[in-house]
C-alpha cells in the first residue's frame, strides 16, 4: 500500500512539474498575440485588454481543472459520509461555480488569439482527475471518504502550484489577484483535509 502511495505521489509530482514549467516558460507565447486584437482592445474593459498570452493560458488550464474539481466534489456528494467532509465539499462546490463561471467570462474576453494561445498547451492530458473520479466512484463505500481525501487533495494541491506559478509569470493584475484567492484557499483545503484524515500537506 505505501509503495502505490509513493508511486501516486511521484506521478502527481511530475504532473504538477510539467504544468508549472509550462505556466512559467510560456510566458512569451504566441508572440504578444495573447492579448486582445486592436478592436477587440478598445471595446474590451482595461483588464481584459490586458489579459496576456500566459494569463489565457492559466485561465484554460484553471476552467479545465475546476470544471474537473466540481466533477470530483459532486460525486463525493453523493457518497461521502463524515458530515465534516460533506460541509468542506459543498463549500468547495460554491465557490469553484463562481470562479468557473468567472474565468470563462475572463477567457471569452481575451478575445480569439488568446483563447487559441491558451487551446495549443492545454493540459487536460496532464491530468489524473479521470483517473482519481474512476477510483472515487468505484471505491467501496466504507473507503469512499478516505479516498475523496486522497483524490480531492492530490487535485487541490495541484491548483495551487499552478496558482502559485501565475502569480510570478502573470501580467493581468485581476488575473494574478484571482492566482493568489486559489493558491491560498487550495492550500488551506488540503491542510484542512490532512486533519480531517486525507494525506499530509
């Protein structure tokens, strides 16, 4: 059992080395172009107009990862038992709604060359939510809290070094705002779940 967690940790820690690497060294991406198009500028609000290739690329990676968060939470829902665990979920679930829905408003208004930025190096194909989701939904029910914990801390941690990494390479000052909200809620959520019996911070 430890050797799979080992083996668990180190695949999560290569994901999440992958995608910082891509956050910090893409800055530059797309020539300038993720910014917004001269008439998409000036009817754009000063923030989108400012939204660069980086900045687009940290919100697709952000929407993809949430919309992957709220698939995790809403099948613990359903499953989990402890009503600590059940609260955390729920609140994690209204606030990624509001961030989602946020990031995708953001996203739509960097306009189309940052949005196409942002499609080359998505990094949906870096992530284990489907594998974690397959694990929650066919865990046994005696095991389907521990098993949130584990999958739901593993996806967490990952939000917050990408958040983290936004945070040095961003240039968009709301965008960075939003980095330092994720990358310090996320972190508190796994330190709560590490008290509440998932893995350690």
């Amino acid at each position: 059992m430890r050797n799979k967690h080992s083996f668990r940790e180190s695949a999560t820690e290569v994901g999440v080395a992958v995608l910082v690497v891509l956050v910090l060294g893409l800055g530059g991406c797309g020539g300038g172009g993720g910014s917004a198009g001269a008439g998409e500028g000036r009817s754009a609000s000063a923030g989108a107009a400012a939204t660069s290739g980086i900045d687009a690329l940290f919100l697709a990676m952000m929407v993809a990862h949430t919309a992957q968060t709220l698939e995790i939470v809403g099948v613990g829902l359903d499953r989990v038992t402890d009503p600590q665990i059940r609260t955390l979920i729920a609140a994690i679930r209204a606030t990624e709604t509001d961030e989602l829905a946020t990031m995708r408003r953001w996203l739509s208004e960097a306009g189309p060359s940052a949005v196409a930025a942002a499609a080359r190096h998505d990094h949906t194909g870096h992530s284990w939510a489907a594998a974690g989701l397959a694990r929650l939904r066919a865990a046994p029910a005696a095991d389907v809290d521990a098993v949130l914990l584990d999958v739901l801390t593993d996806h967490q941690r990952t939000a917050a070094a990408l958040a983290h990494a936004q945070v040095t390479a961003g240039t968009s000052e709301r965008i960075r705002d939003l980095a330092i909200r994720i990358d310090r809620s996320r972190t508190a959520e796994v330190a709560l779940m590490a008290k509440l019996g998932g893995p350690p911070p």
